[in-house]
C-alpha cells in the first residue's frame, strides 16, 4: 500500500527518487515531489512499479533523508 513518507527509485532511472506526500487509497493516483524539487500526481499502478527504498512518518522527513538527498 503507498503511503505518505514512502521514498521510491525508479527502475529506469536509477538516480531519480520519488516521496509520497499525499495519497489516499480510495482514488488511483498520488502526489508526490521528485530528486529534482518538481511536484507532481502519479497513477498508484506507476508508483508501484518503483522500488521501495524507505519510510518516513511524514513527508517532510523523507525529503529531508539521506535517501532521498542521495548521500
């Protein structure tokens, strides 16, 4: 299940991440802000494709990590 705080990788694009910041299970798409500082809706199909590489309790803790900072 995608949830807030959830830090994604594309399979693609191994040096782009992806962090959950708004999702709810009733509709089929979720926002979320990319490595580059662009916001953007994605469909849940799409974001589960991605590889799961962390939690966070909230958003604002994920974009703040070493994932997704690349460190």
């Amino acid at each position: 299940m995608i949830r807030v705080g959830q830090i994604y990788q594309s399979i693609k694009q191994k040096d782009k991440q992806f962090v959950v910041t708004s999702s709810n299970k009733y509709d089929w798409k979720s926002y979320v802000i990319s490595s580059e500082g662009v916001g953007s809706c994605r469909w849940n199909s799409d974001i589960g494709k991605m590889e799961l590489i962390a939690e966070y309790p909230t958003w604002q803790e994920a974009v703040n990590s070493k994932e997704f900072k690349g460190e």
